[in-house]
C-alpha cells in the first residue's frame, strides 16, 4: 500500500504497518511518520506512542522526520510537509519529498519458525545525504551505557540496545540537552562512551553524515509479562534469551539468514501475478496478526479478537475464521491455540468456551449455540492440512464430545440446532428457530463426524452421523430453503427472509477441508448470486455507524440482505470484513472468481479511503476475522485445493 500523506490528509494516517515479533511487542508505523501502538514495554492496554524521533538537518535546517512538529521547552523542531508510505509487511518504508533521506523497518518473519519469527527486535536501514539521527526511548528512569558501536538502556521492568555498524552510537538525556543542543547549536547530540552516573530519562542514538546508507539493530528484553489477572505469563523470547545483548548478538550472528528468509516471504507475496489489492490485503493481515497475538514463556498462543484489550484472546467463533491466516504458515501456533480452547472444554456436556478473558488460565461463561460446531470443524481441518493422525487422535475425544453435545439445541425433533435469540457469531441480532447459519455449521460438523469417525475406527459415531446428515440436510433445505437461497430462519410460525452473506459458512470449510460440498451446488450458487444481488451496498455513512470510520466510502457487502432493502438493526445492515472475505472465499470456490476478487477490491478500496487498511473494526479494532483472506490467497496460489 502506497500513501502520499500531508496535513490535509491526516485521515490516511490512522493506521499503519506494525513492526515486531509475534508475541514479542513491538509498534506501529504509521503514515505521518510516528510510532504508534508501542507493545514493547508490555502495556498492552493502552495505545501508547513509542518515543522514538528521527532528526535530520537538510541546509542548515533540522527536521523531525514526522507531519508533526517536535516542542520541546523553548524549542520547536520543524515537521516535514509530507511523506510518502509504503506499508508491505513484514517491511514499511518512509520517504520525505524535498528532503534527500528515507527510512526502512523490517520485521524478521519467517513462516515455520516460531522463534525467530518472534524476535524481539526490529532493523532499520536508513539512506541519504546529510546529517541524521536515531533517538529511541526506555520506556522508564533507567541506566545508560554506550560503548563501541553499542548503545544500551537498563530500567527495572528490562532493557534495550540499540547497534548500528557504522556512524556514532551513542546515549544522551531526553529533551532538554540532546534536543536543545542539536537545535540550537546545530549539533548531534552525544554523551562519552561510558556509563550514566545516575538513572535518568536517556535516548540511545546513532547518528549519521555524509552520505548514508547503514543499519540500525534494536533488541529489547523485558520478560515479566503479566495477563489481566497479574499473573507472569512471560515471553516466549525468554526461552532463548536472558538480555537483550543476547537477542543483539544472536540477530548480528544470523543477520544475513533472517534477512534473506524474511525477504523470500515477502517477495513471496509481492513479486507474485496476484491483483496487487489481493497482495496488500493479505499482507495488512500479517500486521494485525504479529499485534495481536500473545506467546507465553510456555508457548501457549492466542490472538485477541480485536484491539488488544476487545473481548478476548482465541474467541472461538472469530478464530474460525481468522485462523485461515497462519493454520499452514505456523502450525505449532494453531496447535497451542486449539489445544488451550479444549482443555476448558466443560466435561459434563462438551460446551466448547467463548474465549480466553486477557489471561490463559480461565474462560469467560457466555454460552453461545455455534461454538461446538466451529471448533469440531478446525480441529478436522488442522488434521487435514497437516496430515497429522497423532493429532487428530489427541483431539479426537474432545472431538466426538462437542459434536455430541451439538444433539442438545434441538428443541423440536428435527434434528436442527434451534436458536431464541443472539447467541451466536451474530450476537446483537435476534434469530428464531432453526436458522440457516447455525444449520449449515451442523450439517458440516456432522460430515467431519461421519469422516474423523471412520479414521478413528468409531464406526458408531461415524455410521450414526451419516444416518443424521442426510435428515439435517432434508429438513434444512425443507424448512430453510425458499426456491432462490436460504433463509435467515424460520421458527415453524414466522419466517426472516434474509440473505445472510455467510449463511453457508460450513460449505465452504468442508471443501477447504478435503470434504467436499455439503449441499446442492445449484443452491449454492444461487444463494450467493442472491447475496451479490442483495447484499451489495454503499457506504451508509448516516446508518452504518457502529463498525466503519468517517470518511469511509465505497461498497460494501452487508450480513443480511433484504428484498426491500430494509434495515432490522446495526449487525445486519452493515459489514463486517471478515464475513466479505469468507464470502469471497465461497465465491471463488464455486467458480465465481471475478466476483470474489471484487469484494476484495471493493474491501480494500473502502479501507484506504479512510486510512484503515492496517486496521478492520468489528467488535474492536485490528480484528481477528478478516484474518479468514489467508484461505482466499492460498486458493488462488495453490496452496490448498
């Protein structure tokens, strides 16, 4: 994603690429040159700015390299008037027009490699002519030392250092002597090499002249990391690593290996034939991935459902979805997270929990109607994809529990769960009855049930799910299926003769499974065209208030669609990304691959026009469910089938 950013146009500055390890912290770079969403301390919640300024002087005057100017007591350091951006994950640039200087992080990340692909640590690589400096920030009063080409900042909760080949690296005090004396004397600042004579409030730097085209290393160790309850989960980084001269060294030892591995998956993505708008959508996926997700010192693993801090970590609906992104790129992640969700797995009737509430070591209560389902489906699809016996093995009684405890929401005898009210995904939205959605997810665990049944030689199972599937699959078209799509539900009195856009969620993660379709394909393909028809809007910005961003325009493709176009409330008349790409996904999977790649088109272009196409809002920002666009590019890159 390319962003030409200037003060008239801050609004593309609301999100940007983030830079740091899975699990690790790290910031956000964003488009009016400044650090935002700084987790390396470990304060995950709130959305603090990371102090970290770059100061460059260009004939005889200096800049911060930011939209914004820098005050300081009795000094102003001038802003830039404008920026050009460009955000591919794992890397983001930052170029100044007018000024001769550009600036380049990389994150290492590395499919397969959980551990250096959550490094705490990032590289910058700076260009140009002229004078620059690096000042980055301890996040407390701390210890300073500079020896070398090293500088090093020591605080009680950790540390950071910060290394550059070249040029002078060096520690100076915050503000009021580094800033005043470069400003004001035109001079980079720059303590002796040696330690701090009392903690204090320190900048580690590295500055630059002439012409310049060198490297900064930043590493940081701070490892008690606490969840919502106080209790030290730890970094999974602590694992290898007891300082963050440890991390340093071992990033310098393997530079040229993290570096080239790193690029092979970046170039992965953007020197392939896919339509660019596919490439940047998957790729601003990584981004919310590596911020979203919390990797403990014993390597449990979640990504929270939205902003860090929304609902919480591994939410069993979302992760449904979401974890189409990295299920293949890292298992081990995917198996951590789908083990945590079954060993809460309540004994006495299968209940699969809602979600981890900021800590691993307890789950919230809100029984919801679609999670048995959704978690049978992921652990049949992991075992697909990974061709992994053992492991299904592993799972497999709590498998056949959840699946069991599914027999329990049918309330009248037709085999259908049955739903009174919104305790599912949808969960501000009343449903009744037997619904489409929730039917088609029971339809599809039952067929993972006949399948997982036979491989685990439970020919009961398997042969009872067989008998069920056909009878689920009559009575669902019977009671649901209205001659041109399936209808939202039907509670045997009254009927809501919606669209739902992924009404048929459980196909497609069959197929994606190596299951095959579930239902009719002629009434697949009519349900979606239906949607297309239907669901497809503009903007709303006077109605469309509770998920979207001012400024936001475009299309969209909303959860229910109506004849009459009418609005029953905010969850089904507006979007959520997440449900436009699963429906791509299904689109794309019956052969309507032109109008899949709309509504990623469509998608992408609404979120650039308001400066958040690193950041999906749902229930919270940086959310979890768009994840889902990772089974789109492995489709159409042949990844999976």
């Amino acid at each position: 994603m390319r962003i030409n950013s200037n003060q008239s146009s801050r609004s593309k500055a609301r999100s940007g690429v983030y830079v740091g390890g899975i699990g690790a912290g790290g910031f956000e770079a964003r488009p009016d040159g400044k650090y935002y969403t700084n987790h390396i301390f470990n304060d995950w919640l709130t959305d603090k700015q990371l102090d970290m300024l770059f100061l460059y002087e260009h004939k005889k005057q200096t800049y911060v390299l930011s939209l914004d100017e820098h005050v300081i007591p009795g000094r102003v350091i001038k802003g830039v008037k404008s920026i050009k951006y460009t955000g591919e994950f794992p890397k983001v640039k930052l170029s100044f027009p007018g000024l001769p200087v550009e600036i380049e992080f990389m994150s290492f990340f590395i499919p397969g490699d959980v551990k250096n692909s959550s490094l705490p640590s990032f590289m910058c690589r700076v260009k140009g002519q002229g004078k620059l400096c690096m000042l980055f920030s301890s996040d407390s009063f701390c210890d300073a030392q500079a020896e070398n080409q090293f500088s090093f900042l020591k605080s009680d909760k950790g540390e950071i250092q910060l290394y550059s080949p070249k040029g002078k690296v060096f520690f100076d005090e915050k503000e009021f002597t580094g800033l005043n004396t470069m400003v004001s004397r035109n001079k980079i600042p720059g303590k002796p090499f040696n330690k701090s004579k009392y903690k204090g409030q320190y900048y580690a730097g590295a500055y630059f002249e002439g012409n310049i085209n060198n490297e900064i290393i930043v590493t940081w160790h701070y490892p008690d990391f606490k969840d919502w309850d106080d209790s030290n989960m730890g970094h999974y980084y602590s694992n290898y690593f007891s300082s963050a001269k440890e991390v340093m060294d071992y990033v310098i030892k393997n530079k040229q290996m993290l570096k080239n591995k790193t690029e092979k998956f970046y170039n992965s993505i953007f020197k392939s034939k896919l339509p660019q708008y596919l490439k940047e959508s998957y790729a601003e996926q990584f981004s919310c991935f590596v911020k979203q997700s919390w990797l403990t010192k014993d390597k449990k693993f979640g990504v929270w459902e939205g902003s860090c801090c929304c609902c919480g970590l591994q939410t069993t609906d979302v992760a449904y979805y979401g974890s189409w992104l990295y299920v293949n790129l890292f298992p081990e992640l995917e198996k951590s997270a789908i083990r945590l969700t079954a060993g809460f797995q309540r004994k006495e009737d299968g209940w699969i929990a809602h979600y981890f509430p900021g800590t691993f070591n307890r789950i919230d209560e809100y029984r919801r109607k679609d999670m048995n389902m959704q978690f049978c489906l992921m652990v049949y699809r992991n075992y697909y994809l990974w061709k992994d016996k053992e492991f299904l093995r592993e799972m497999y009684p709590s498998l056949k529990k959840a699946l069991l405890g599914v027999y329990g929401l049918d309330t009248d005898g037709d085999l259908l769960p049955d739903i009174s009210g919104p305790d599912q995904t949808f969960d501000a939205w009343d449903w009744k009855g037997a619904s489409a959605y929730l039917s088609g997810l029971w339809l599809a665990t039952l067929r993972v049930g006949m399948e997982a049944g036979k491989i685990m030689g439970d020919d009961e199972l398997s042969n009872k799910c067989k008998q069920d599937f056909e009878t689920v699959k009559t009575n669902m078209i019977k009671k649901l299926w209205n001659g041109k799509h399936f209808i939202l539900w039907n509670d045997g009195k009254i009927k809501d003769e919606a669209s739902l856009l992924d009404a048929l969620s459980g196909d497609w993660f069959c197929v994606l499974s190596g299951l095959g379709h579930i239902l009719p394909e002629s009434m697949i393909e009519s349900h979606l065209k239906i949607c297309l028809k239907q669901n497809r809007k503009k903007m709303d910005s006077g109605y469309m208030k509770e998920y979207s961003t001012p400024g936001e325009k475009g299309w969209c493709y909303i959860n229910g669609g109506y004849k009459d176009n009418k609005k029953v409330c905010f969850q089904q008349y507006e979007p959520w990304t997440g449900i436009e790409f699963a429906f791509a996904v299904h689109l794309y999977i019956m052969g309507m691959k032109k109008e899949a790649l709309r509504v990623i088109k469509d998608v992408e272009d609404r979120k650039a026009s308001c400066g958040m196409s690193w950041n999906h809002i749902e229930c919270g920002g940086d959310y979890f469910r768009p994840m889902v666009i990772g089974a789109l590019y492995e489709l159409m890159t042949g990844r999976l089938k």
